[in-house]
C-alpha cells in the first residue's frame, strides 16, 4: 500500500488538494470529515453524537474517532492505498493510526502538511461558511476550531517530523501550483 496523510489547519485546503492526489495516485479517500457530515445528514446514532461536538468546534473523543478508522480501513481491504484527510488530529490518533496500519503490514509513506496563514485560514472558512451552510463555518466556530487545531492538532507536526516523513508544503496560491509542489514533494518515495 501507499498511505498519505494530508495535515493542516482548517481551512488549509485538505479536501480540495485530495480530490487531486486521489486522480493522480488511484487512493482511496478517508476523510473524517466528511464520513461525520454525512451521518449527520443521515441523522445516524454516530451522527448525533459527532454532531453535538463539530457544532462547538470541539474533537470528537479519540476512542470513538480510533474505531471508527479500523472500520473504515477493514471497510476496503483490496484498495492500493488511503489518502488520511482530517485523521489523525491528535497525538493518540497518530499513535493509533501507526499501530493499525503496522497490524496490517505498512505504514504512513508521507505526511504532507499545507502550511497557511491564520489570517488567511479564518478569510477561506468564513467564505466557505456563506456557500456550505456548515454549521461549524461561522466566526465564532471558526476561532474554537483554531483554538483546538492549536492545543490539539498542531503538535502532530513535530510528531511527523520526528518520524521523518512529514512534507511541508506552502498552501497558497492557486490550487495547481500547490497540487504541483505537493508531487514535488512526494517524488522518490517508494512503497
Ligand atoms: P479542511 O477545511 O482543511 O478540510 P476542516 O477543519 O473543515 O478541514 P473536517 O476535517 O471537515 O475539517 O472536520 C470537521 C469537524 O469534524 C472537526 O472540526 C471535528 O469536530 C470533527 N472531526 C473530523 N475529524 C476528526 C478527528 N480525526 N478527530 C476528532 N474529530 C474530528
Ligand atoms: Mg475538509
């Protein structure tokens, strides 16, 4: 398998710059996400829950997030390898995630971290807002989100760094120069 973990803040762009590194390496997209949104949508029991945590900008528990991953990967067995897009965002899910994927005899390859500027992250995600109707993309989420992405998330940069696979790449500009460094930055890796 070939394993990608896409990392940043929100608003960094994850989603937009998967859609691409999905069409160019054939991976299958796990993005928490968007798996919670649409159980929201379905109003599931797990979408109630996650719902009463992503409303408030807040992480949903890491015993829930951690099971619903081994799910999602025992989910598709045969693909050639997983985009990670929002998992993990914290330093236990990361823990969890190398466990997994070692049981399963391979790893994460890269972690490609879209570096951009606060300033800049709250202009995309109140933009996105005005489109999205989500109900975590408004003014006074969007700073919880931060917050957290601070406190919880960020460290997870200097975890990957130690384990050496981290990538960071500038998350501004227009999406095909970004798409364009990120290539750049995974070229040479091998499976
Ligand atoms: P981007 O704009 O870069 O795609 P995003 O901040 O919009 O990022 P999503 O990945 O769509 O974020 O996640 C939205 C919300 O879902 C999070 O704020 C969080 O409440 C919940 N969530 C998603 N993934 C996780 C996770 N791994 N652990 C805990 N909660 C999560
Ligand atoms: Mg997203």
């Amino acid at each position: 398998m070939f394993n990608l973990v896409i990392f940043g803040a929100p608003g960094s762009g994850k989603g937009t710059q998967s859609e691409k590194l999905i069409a160019e390496y054939g991976l299958h997209h796990i993005s928490t996400g968007e798996l919670l949104r649409s159980h929201i949508k379905q109003d599931t029991e797990l979408g109630r829950v996650a719902d009463k945590y992503i409303s408030k900008g807040q992480l949903i528990p890491d015993e829930l997030m951690i099971d619903i991953l081994a799910s999602e990967l025992d989910a598709h067995p045969e693909v050639k390898g997983v985009i990670f897009d929002g998992f993990p965002r914290t330093i236990p899910q990361a823990q969890a995630l190398k466990k997994m994927l070692a049981e399963r005899g391979t790893k994460v390859h890269a972690v490609v971290g879209l570096e951009v500027e606060e300033k800049e992250l709250i202009d995309r995600l109140v933009k996105r807002g005005i489109e999205s109707g989500r109900s975590d993309d408004n003014p006074e989420t969007i700073q919880a989100r931060l917050k957290v992405y601070h406190a919880q998330t960020s460290p997870l940069r200097d975890y990957y760094m130690e384990e050496g696979n981290y990538k960071a790449v500038a998350g501004t500009g227009s999406i095909d120069d970004i798409f364009a460094n990120i290539r750049d930055s995974l070229a040479g890796i091998q499976e």
